[in-house]
C-alpha cells in the first residue's frame, strides 16, 4: 500500500486507554471512548467482528473507482461465512465500504477527518444495537420457560425467584440501553459536516437501523409485559405463603395451648 495509506486500531472503552489517542466519546448508552492507534500500511490487522473495536483503512485520494475492489478485498478479508458482506456507499466523491469491525474510506484528504468521524460515531451506535439484537435473540428461550409464571406458579418456583428477578433486571435495563441508543442512530449526535452527516444517514438506511429499532421495541414490550406479570404472581405468592406460614404457627400455636390446659385438667382430675 503507498505510505500515505493508513490503517486505524479503533477500541470502544469504559476506562482510560492510557497513551493512546482519543477520537471522540460518548455518553450512550454508557459512558465510553473511542480511541485509535495509527499502524503502517503494511502491519496486519486482526480482522474482528467485535463490538468494542473497528478497523479501519484510510485512502486519502481522490475518487477513483478503480480502487474500490481492493478495498472491497481488504474489508471482507478473513470473513466468516455467517458474517454479512461488506456494503459499498460512494456519495460525491467519498467511497466507503463498511462491515461490522471493519471499514475503509476513499476520500480527498481535507474530506478523510470529518468522513472518519462519521463512519467511528455509526459504527459505536450500530455495534450497540447488534448487542442488544444478540442479547434479545438469546433471551427468548427462557422468556418461552418463564411465561408459564404468568398463569401458574407455586411455592416450589418461589426457589428461583432470585434467578427470576435477575432476569426481569435485565429485560428492564435492555429497554433503558435502547431508549438511550436510538436517538443517535435516528441522527447523528457530533457536529459533523453536510457531507459526513449525509453519509451517516445513507448508513443508517442501508443497514435499516429505523426498522430495527421498532422492532426491538416490539420485542422489549413482550418481555416488559410477560415479566410484569411473572413479578406480580411471584409477589401474591410471596404474600400467600409468609400468610400461610403466619396462620399455620397461630394453629400451632393454638393446639400447644390446648394440649397444655388438657394436660393440667388431666393432672388436676388425677389428683
């Protein structure tokens, strides 16, 4: 690759990310950074599909179609056979492809800091809302178990209530993370230019982040609403059986205070 090439080592992190440099933070959905390390066109980098981090190949150039293929290449090198393809946006005279992970841009150099901007800030948003699919998608086998809480549940469940409430935490803070991210995947939330704005738009269309977001709000009122359930009935069982408890030790009690005066009358008639 020509020297001016470059390739970025992009990490999303809660915690101070020591000499490295910081390319922007955001508070949603929690506090996090990106930082980046700047390697030489020729270091090979590890190519991830991961949330917390983003490669990414810079080509300061003007456009030029014939590059694209090789960047096309370089974005889809090493990739899994589940893992969707690379899509490929130009918009007056930016060539981007993108993947989860990975992206390289084709841009003239006064137009590559405001594009990389854009393409790091849609690339944190949309990896947090692949979490938050992932996380949904892998909950829903056990919402399937715990719906039967809703109608039946007995004293014997009342041992995995703990697990139970964890569980409805978790249902309850995936929907505050969401209400949290969409606005920024709405619309870009850094103060970009028309172009970077433009193009971060163009990336939320393609990658439907609108259609996205609405059904996992669908999906996060089917888990509200089960849960909700499930924790009143495990409430009214609670109350039911601390009631039951009382009421047994008062019959207890009760039949102890029987038994005693029965034994005194029974002692007092055989004296």
């Amino acid at each position: 690759m020509p020297a001016s090439w470059a390739i970025y080592k992009i990490r999303f992190i809660e915690n101070d990310g020591g000499p490295a440099t910081v390319l922007m933070s955001f508070r949603d959905p929690f506090p996090c950074r990106a930082v980046v390390d700047v390697t030489g066109p020729d270091t090979v980098v590890p190519e991830t599909q991961q949330a917390n981090s983003l490669d990414v190949l810079t080509v300061p150039e003007p456009d030029n179609p014939g590059l694209i293929d090789g960047l096309v290449r370089w974005v889809n090198h090493s990739l899994s056979e589940c893992a969707p393809a690379a899509l490929t946006t130009k918009l007056h005279g930016v060539s981007l492809v993108w993947r989860p992970g990975r992206a390289a841009i084709q841009t003239a150099p006064d137009r590559m800091e405001a594009i990389l901007a854009a393409v790091v800030e849609f690339s944190f948003y949309e990896s947090q809302l692949r979490e938050l699919e992932r996380e949904t998608a892998d909950s829903w086998s056990q919402l399937e178990l715990d719906s039967r809480l809703t109608c039946d549940i007995g004293n014997k469940d009342l041992k995995h209530a703990r697990a139970i409430e964890q569980r409805v935490r978790q249902a309850l803070l995936r929907r505050a993370r969401l209400e949290r991210l969409a606005p920024h995947l709405r619309r870009p939330t850094t103060f970009l230019a028309s172009l970077a704005s433009q193009l971060g738009e163009r990336l939320r269309e393609k990658l439907r982040t609108e259609d996205r977001i609405e059904t996992l709000e669908r999906q996060c009122d089917v888990f509200e609403r089960i849960y909700d359930m499930t924790s009143q009935r495990l409430s009214e069982t609670r109350i039911a059986a601390k009631a039951n408890a009382l009421e047994w030790a008062i019959i207890i009690l009760l039949a102890s205070e029987t038994l005693l005066l029965l034994i005194e009358v029974l002692w007092t008639v055989d004296v």
